[in-house]
C-alpha cells in the first residue's frame, strides 16, 4: 500500500472510494463520437455475472463507496438490473444511459432498485442532429420518453452532451430541453481522443477557444434550476488522482477516458487493490505535470488535467493538458496526432 | 428533541466508509439513495450510536471531546449532529419502551 509522501496522489488516498464501472461494450445506437466502439452484439469476452458480482463485492469490501455504472449501454445487458441491485445494497450507484429503452416499468424497476441518480446522454437539441450523432432515427424522442419515465418515478436525472462541431450551435436550446424534460443537472463533456471519436476527430472536433466561446455562452443564459458541469481542466476534479475504472473485460483502467491506453491489471484473476499500485497508476495518479498552474492543486485537488487527452496530443504522460486555456500553449485541438494507441 | 432514554443505532443498510486520510468519512444511505460527507465531529458521532441511549451517547461524547469543548458545548454539538444524522436517515433513533 502507498502512504503519504510517496508518490500516488494528490491528494494523496490510501484507496479509492469511488469506481466506474464500464459494464458493456454492448448498445443499440451507433454513435459516431463512441469512445469504446460498442456493436450491437456482445462481445465474447466480456464478464459474466457472476464475475461482476463477486468484483463487486471485492471493491465493496476494499472501501468502494460510490460507483457510476456505464457502458456502451449498460442496460443492454440481460443481467444489468441484477448486477445494479448487487451494487446499490453496498453502495451509492449512478447510471449513465442512453434511455432509449427506458419506458415506465424499466424506470419504476430502476427507482425501485435505488440508483442514485440517472445520466443521459443527448447528442443535439434536435431530431436531425441527435438521431444523426446516433445513427438511429427516433432516438431522440425514445431518450426523452425514458428521461420523463425517470422523473415519474422520482429518479434524479442529469442530461450530457459530448461537445463537438455537429451540436455546438445547439447547446443553449440543449440546456433549455434538459431543463424542460425535468433534469437538474447539465453536464458539458469535452470530446475524448478514443474509439470512434479518435478516427473521426478532425469531423467532430472544435479548437478551444470555440469551445470556450459556446461554454461562456450556455453559463450567461442557464436555465433557471439547471447545474451546469463541465469537464474542462481545472474543473475536471473528478479525475486520474482519485478514480478508478474497470472496463468490460474486468481491466482496471483507472479512468474510462484511459481504455485505450492503459492497463492496470485483468481483475479475473489479480486482487483490485494490486493494481491500485501498479506503478503507471501511481504516476498518474502524483499529478507530476510540465506547466501546471503553481495554485492549480490547492485550489482544484488535481494537477495538470486530464492524462488522456495529453498523452494522445503529446505522447508523454507528464504533458499538460491541451483543453486547459493556461495550458494549451497553441495546440490546436482540432488536429489529433496520429499517435499508435 | 430528543428524550436521554432514547436510543440510536447505525439505520439499516447504511454503509460508512471512513477516509481518515482526509479527516473525514461517507456515508452511504440505500433506503433514501444518497451519499453524505461527515466532518469529523458527525463522523465520530456516527461511531458512537451502536445502540446507546442519548444519555450514554453524552457522556461518551464529552469525554471524547473534553480537551477542546466542555460540557454544555459537547451537549449541543452532540444533539445538533445527531439531529442531521437522523434526518439524512444515517442514525436511527428508537424510543425506549422501557417506564
């Protein structure tokens, strides 16, 4: 086990309490900015339910206290609901979903279940750029049905939007829809340099002061009762330095922006809190950044930003972050290096 | 208000997870699905309710706290945390049947 002053955090934590657990590669939508290239169809080597429920179990007992359930499309599973009602006996469990299978007895069943809090995804404001983003006609319509389900049954919902060029003209009217179909929070998702996103990048992403620009704009006219969060560095706390991740294989990855670029350890067969201390991780993890603002971790608990997107733009795992304005330093965001993954 | 024979236990189904290295711990509440952070001072006493009654619960806390409160400061820190601990659904409070 790591201890103060050595390196692996910062903060530093003895083991982490809070998890994403990235069920399946399974969904039936076909997103063009997918970072994990889910298929209809699952993927042979993906965990099976007694595996998921004997993990959960083990990160329960090593201190999990808080874990967000995330796919593809979680609740494309046939076992998703048993697997969700092993987590939330043991701890706080949130949802990210598509929704568009959601009706009024899957949300009656997911409120009964106990998930915290259920995060949607929208893709545009309106039909011709989310159904477009997803590749399904009517997918809009199916996803806000599922969110008004939700909220019948008293679910908090938040609705996400991953940022880039086909919707960013369409965040205030998003933000006022998200307000309208009953969410109380209004997460803004910078565009991650993984699975489909990645080879469809220059199409998809905008530099940074555009999305500064469409950023400063949504916070000037938020509707009212909406949370705005976003993920732009220093405001993406939530990260490397206290995260874990285990993608649909049972890999520990530490963060669900790293699956393509990590990992800490195959969980079928090495105990969790050993990969913790892989030594990667706890690189990672110190926050041991070039350029990172003196007050950045008094202020932010994090240094330096996101670690996927600096290795993807400069290959180094101590680069800085290019979506923080301090810095970027002139990299142009719209331009991803080819770089093997 | 609380009565000195009532007695207060962990709610069931709550799991707390300590973060000492941060000086604080969490709570998790199934029945009510949220999750709490507690000071140190609601933590430990969150620690303390294993059954006791609000008299014990008194005593325990001003003798855990007596280098930096004394009596009547420990009482009203006790009974305002416990408050909150009851109202988030952390700590159960059950009314002694006894005369």
């Amino acid at each position: 086990m790591s201890t103060p002053g050595e390196v692996g955090g910062t903060p530093w934590m003895a083991r982490p309490m809070k998890l994403t657990l990235c069920l399946t590669a399974r969904c039936p939508l076909d997103c063009r900015a997918c970072y994990a290239d889910c298929g209809a169809r699952p993927a042979a080597d993906e965990l099976d339910t007694a595996t998921w429920l004997r993990l959960i179990d083990e990160l329960a007992a090593n201190g999990v206290i808080n874990m967000f359930v995330e796919g593809g499309e979680p609740l494309a599973r046939d076992d998703a609901e048993a697997i969700l009602a092993h987590a939330t006996a043991r701890m706080f469990t949130t949802l990210r979903t598509h929704a568009v299978t959601i009706d009024d007895a899957t949300a009656a069943r997911l409120a009964g279940l106990g998930i915290g809090r259920v995060y949607v995804d929208l893709m545009g404001a309106t039909a011709a750029t989310h159904d477009a983003m997803v590749g399904v006609p009517g997918s809009l319509d199916a996803a806000l049905a599922g969110i008004a389900a939700l909220r019948r049954h008293g679910v908090p919902v938040s609705v996400l939007v991953i940022l880039c060029r086909p919707n960013v003209a369409e965040l205030p009217a998003l933000a006022r829809l998200a307000a309208a179909a009953g969410a109380d929070e209004f997460g803004v998702l910078r565009l991650y340099p993984l699975g489909r996103a990645r080879r469809a990048w220059s199409a998809l992403a905008l530099a940074l002061d555009e999305q500064m620009a469409a950023l400063a704009e949504l916070a000037a006219d938020l509707p009212a009762g909406l949370r705005l969060m976003q993920s732009w560095h220093p405001n993406d706390a939530n990260c490397c330095w206290q995260n874990a991740a285990i993608d649909p294989y049972g890999h520990a990855i530490g963060c669900p922006y790293l699956r393509d670029y990590v990992d800490y350890g195959d969980l079928r067969t090495t105990p969790w809190l050993e990969t913790w201390n892989h030594p990667l991780y706890r690189r990672l993890r110190a926050g041991a950044v070039d350029g990172h603002c003196r007050d950045c971790a008094s202020s932010q608990l994090t240094r330096g930003g996101c670690r996927s997107t600096a290795y993807a733009f400069h290959g180094r795992w101590d680069a800085p972050d290019p979506f923080c304005v301090t810095m970027n330093k002139g990299t142009d965001l719209r331009v991803l290096p080819d770089r093997p993954v | 208000m609380f009565c000195p024979t009532d007695r207060f236990e962990r709610a069931a189904g709550v799991v707390l997870r300590p973060m000492p290295e941060w000086g604080r711990a969490y709570a998790y509440t199934p029945r009510r699905p949220a999750l709490t952070e507690l000071n140190t001072t609601t933590w430990l006493i969150a620690t303390l309710c294993d059954g006791a009654t609000l008299a014990e619960l008194e005593e325990e806390f001003a003798d855990a706290v007596r280098r930096v409160a004394g009596d009547n400061a420990a009482r009203d820190t006790l009974h305002r945390g416990l408050a909150m601990l009851v109202e988030a659904g952390i700590i159960a409070r059950t009314e002694d049947a006894a005369p």
